[in-house]
C-alpha cells in the first residue's frame, strides 16, 4: 500500500566532503541512479532509510484493515482476490524492507523501531474497514492515492528503491481498479449496497486527501528531497492529480462526494476542493486515529507471538550447522 | 432462498467433500494473513490459502453442474448450513498456535499430496484435471509444512514441546482421513474415486519420517473423531460460517 508525505524538516547537515558531493549533485542533476556501493552523503542515505522503512511499514501495517474482511469476504472470486491482495501487500512490505537494508539498517532494526512506536506508517491504516463496500474504497482511493505518489518514485535516484517501485506500481495499479470494480458493482447493485458504497465514499475521501500530507503552504517541506530527486512533486500537486483523476471516476458511479465546495474550476482545468482539516491528520499522526491503538496491538502481538517460532528456525539452522561440522570434522 | 441443501448424488457430494476440505482449510489458513510470525510466513500461508481456493472454486462448478439446479460456487459454499458441509473435521479445528497450524497443514497435506496424484488418474476428466493441477500444490504443501514441523521439532524446548502437543492433540482427526462410506465405494468401484484406504502406507511412511526427522513422537492410534462427511461437526464450523456467509446472509440475493 503506502506511506505518506510525512515530510520532516532535517537542516541540511554541515558538508561533509565537498567533492564527492559535488560529484555525487552532479550524478544525480544527470539522471543517474545510485547504487548501494557508492558514495553517497550520509543525510541521503538517513532521509532514504527513514521514507524506504515507512513505506514498508506502511504496507505491513496496512494488511491489517483490509485483512479484515479475507474471512467475510461476499464471494469465492471476491475472497481469492482479497486474500491475493493483501499477499501482495505482504510481498512489497518484503522487498521494501530488503531496498532498504541496501542501506546498511537490518531489517529486524526496522521492526524493532516500528513496534517501539519511534517508526511512522501511512496514517490512513489508522481508519477501520467497516463494511464490504470499505474493500472497494480502500483500493480505488487508497490505492489510487498511493499510485500518484508512487510513480515519481519509479524514478527515484536511488536505484534499489526506484526498481522495487516499478514492481509495486504494477501490482498496485491492479489493486486499484480491482477496489473501483467493487464499488462499481455495489454502485449498481441493491439500495443497501448503494448506500454501502456512499458510506464507504464518505469516511475515506478526507482521509484518502490527507494521505499527500500537509499543504506546501505549511509543509515541512524538504528541498533535500527535490534536490537529491527523492522527490518529484509537492504535496499539493500530488493531491490535486489524484482529485482531477478520481472525481470523474465516482460521479460516474452516481455517487457523491462528501465535499460542498467540489466543483470543477473552467479556468484552471482542475477540480476545485474545500480546505482539508489538517488537524484531524494531526490527531492521527499524533497516535488519535480511530484504530492506532489496535494496529500497533496486533503488530505486537503478532511479533511476540512468533518469537518461539523464530527462535526455533535459528535454534535448528545452529544445531544443523553443528552437526554438519561434526561429520566434517569426523 | 436463503438455505440450501446439495443433491445427495454420490458425484456431488464427492464432489462438495473435496470442495469443502479445500475451502474450509483455506479459510482457516487465511485468518493468519497479517499475523503470522514472520513476515515470510504470510505470505506462505497466504499463498497456500489461496491454492485452497482455487481447488475448491472448479470442484463446486463441477458439483453445481452435476446438480444441474442453475446453482453455482458460491451459492453451494455459501447459502448451505454446518450441517450441509461435508468437510473432515481436521480442517476446521481452530488455528492455535503456529505449531498446531503447521501439524493440521501437514497431517493433511501428507494425504492429498498422493491424494490429488493418483486421482488425476480419474475416469471423471473432470477430477482428472483438478487433481492434475492440485497435485503440484498439495506437494508444495506438504514440503512447506513438512520443514517447519522439522524446525519446530528440533528447533527448541519450547517449540518442540509445543508440536508435540498440537500433534497429541490433532491425531484423533487423522481416521477420519481414511474413511470410506458406500456413497465413495460405489465410486471407487467405477474408477472415478480414490479408496483412501490405499493411501494409508505412502501418509504412514511420510508421516514416520517427518516425525522422526523433527524428534517427536508419534501418537498412539487410540479412538478417532468422525463426522464430518455426515454432516456433524465440531463446534467451530458454525463459527467459520457465521464469518464467512455474512454478507450473502444478511443481504439475500444481492450481486457482488
């Protein structure tokens, strides 16, 4: 799935060897990727670190709500297509998690931040899937939201990450119109479904917008990133990609957006939206979203759960090791 | 119509008891999907979860088809009532620990690797294909559950004792595996059946070596629990179904 904007200001470090910066600005200003051997400045390497582990976080934590509903799915194909999903989310979680140990971080380090609550993930995870119709929604617009921001990334510097975004991108496209053909057939379906497609539509919407993070207005906003081609586009031009893209999609549906002041703006091409209430992406981010509580719960249970089971695979790996060093030795 | 109950031909309800196994396995396999202990293994589970699926989507078609009453695959897994299913009991005991999913996936996988290998020798073309195509799943199966039994058994105190127990107490669903009621035999007659019984020396072996690969020990054969294939089940299919019929329950009719 997805990690959001969550740009944090870092004050652009004291030089730390001019020339190979230089070198390494120049590298980057001609399009070249960088690789994990490389010299690369160590703030690169901390900013990339901190965006690569949110973002898997992100799509570890959010195979939770969708999870939800895999036991409750309405149909076979419906269940098979969830469960493949959400697997999908499992496996970008992977390959994210192993870009970033290209930085020299393990990814038990990664895990360990996360659980301890010093890592963030996409604050919209911190939402719960109340009905069926909440499936449809998180992969139309959560997924939809995800892909805006994703694909700058294909072409990040960083090579690791920019080609584990081309995988991800795909997949994630697929999810995306998989969740819009659920809210289709509900949108064509039975009063109640209609209905369950217009609740889903109202609770993710904001949510979904505020996935691009705060306004550039009063964004911490990152010239590292932009510089060092992290980063592509601003906040604000992501969210107004993603609202030009996605109203067509749900008026076609015959639904509404929870938003009076949507209207599409002749002058500019763009469809105008009211102001985002930046502090409910505040509370959420701050640990007060409706589900933060038990998202993390279930991480942790999960983790302590499993520890005897990963301890049992290192025990037996040793103990085969051993006796393979003993006949050795014999 | 809110309840079903499935034609009671032996090709269908051959048909529905493999289709049940596969789908209620898979349900159960699938509630680990962002739970597991390791990343790794939600994946697996996932994955196997979905095989599951996917073999019992074709044989549900195949029994609606024979049944011939316009139902389909979903109408079959979904309007029919705990007493209507017709899956063994060891599939819808309850996922436990790690230890007692990984035995359940194995003790059963032991069986349908062979299983699915020799019904793709089928006279039906039907199973025939589906056999052909689970074969190669149910091997992967068992391979995956087969190691993580050796590592849980020799891995540590804990975990060894932790298997030990989830096999202690999963082996009394095993007989049920090799059951054969008349409705199967007229079948095995006609070649379109397996006898389960043949079957008993390969899930012997296998289970023999596995277990004495992984140090523990195997259960005595003392008294079996049954029921499945008639329809009693244990208490926590009514569960599964109360999670899984849901939405075709309470909005009857409706397209998804």
């Amino acid at each position: 799935m997805y990690t959001q904007a969550l740009n944090t200001r870092e004050a652009i470090g004291p030089v730390e060897d001019p020339e190979h910066e230089a070198r390494f600005q120049a590298r980057v200003d001609g399009e070249e990727k960088v690789e994990p051997n490389d010299w690369m400045p160590e703030a690169y390497r901390r900013l990339l670190v901190r965006q690569i582990s949110q973002h898997a976080h992100s799509e570890i934590v959010g195979m939770l709500p969708e999870g939800n509903w895999i036991t409750r799915a309405p149909t076979l194909r419906r269940k098979a297509a969830l469960l493949a999903k959400v697997q999908d989310e499992g496996g970008h979680g992977l390959y994210l998690y192993a870009a970033a140990e290209t930085l020299d971080v393990s990814r038990e380090e990664l895990v360990e931040q996360l659980l301890a609550g010093k890592a963030k993930y996409s604050s919209i995870f911190n939402y719960p899937t109340l009905t069926w119709a909440d499936i449809g929604a998180v992969g139309w617009l959560v997924d939809g939201a995800a892909i805006m921001n994703q694909i700058p990334l294909c072409r990040c510097s960083y090579g690791p990450y920019a080609r584990a975004m081309i995988r991800i991108c795909k997949e994630e496209s697929f999810h995306q119109r998989q969740g819009y053909e659920i809210i289709l057939t509900l949108s064509r379906g039975t009063a109640e479904q209609k209905a369950m497609a217009q609740g889903a539509l109202n609770r993710w919407w904001w949510p979904s917008l505020m996935m691009f993070g705060p306004s550039d207005k009063e964004s911490q906003h990152s010239d590292k990133s932009m510089r060092w081609k992290v980063k592509r586009f601003s906040n604000d031009e992501l969210r107004q990609k993603f609202v030009d893209a996605t109203v067509p999609q749900g008026l076609y549906l015959g639904l509404t957006f929870p938003d009076p002041e949507l209207r599409f703006d002749e002058a500019s091409g763009h469809w105008a939206f009211g102001a985002i209430d930046f502090d409910e992406l505040r509370q959420v981010i701050a640990g007060n979203g409706p589900c933060n509580h038990e998202r993390m719960k279930a991480r942790r249970k999960a983790h302590d759960d499993g520890a005897w089971v990963r301890e049992a695979a290192l025990a037996y790996a040793e103990k085969r090791r051993s006796r393979r060093d003993t006949a050795r030795a014999a | 119509m809110t309840t079903i109950i499935a034609a009671d031909a032996p090709l269908v309800q051959y048909a529905l008891r493999l289709a049940d196994n596969a789908l209620v396995l898979g349900h159960r396999l699938s509630e680990w999907c962002g739970h597991a202990p390791m990343l790794e293994e939600d994946i697996a589970l996932a994955n196997i979860a979905l095989d599951l699926i996917g073999q019992a989507r074709p044989l549900y078609a195949y029994a609606a088809e024979l049944e011939g009453e316009g139902r389909n695959e979903d109408k079959l897994a979904y309007l029919r009532d705990a007493s209507q299913y017709r899956n063994v009991l060891l599939v819808e005991q309850p996922n436990g620990d790690f230890a007692v999913t990984i035995v359940r996936q194995f003790l059963y996988a032991a069986f349908m690797a062979p299983f699915w290998r020799l019904l793709a020798g089928s006279r039906d073309a039907t199973f025939a294909a589906i056999a052909a195509k689970a074969e190669k799943e149910a091997a992967y199966h068992l391979r995956h559950s087969a190691e993580w039994l050796i590592r849980l058994g020799d891995g540590t105190p804990e975990s060894h004792a932790r298997a030990q127990a989830a096999l202690d107490e999963l082996w009394m669903y095993t007989g049920e595996l090799f059951e054969a009621d008349a409705i199967e035999r007229g079948l095995i007659e006609r070649g379109v059946a397996l006898d389960p019984q043949t079957l008993r020396p390969e899930w012997d072996e296998t289970v023999d070596r596995v277990l004495g690969e992984a140090t523990l020990k195997r259960p005595p054969d003392g008294w079996m629990q049954t029921g499945g294939r008639t329809g009693r089940h244990s208490e926590h299919l009514g569960f599964i179904l109360a999670d899984m019929q849901f939405l075709q329950r309470a909005y009857p009719g409706a397209t998804w």
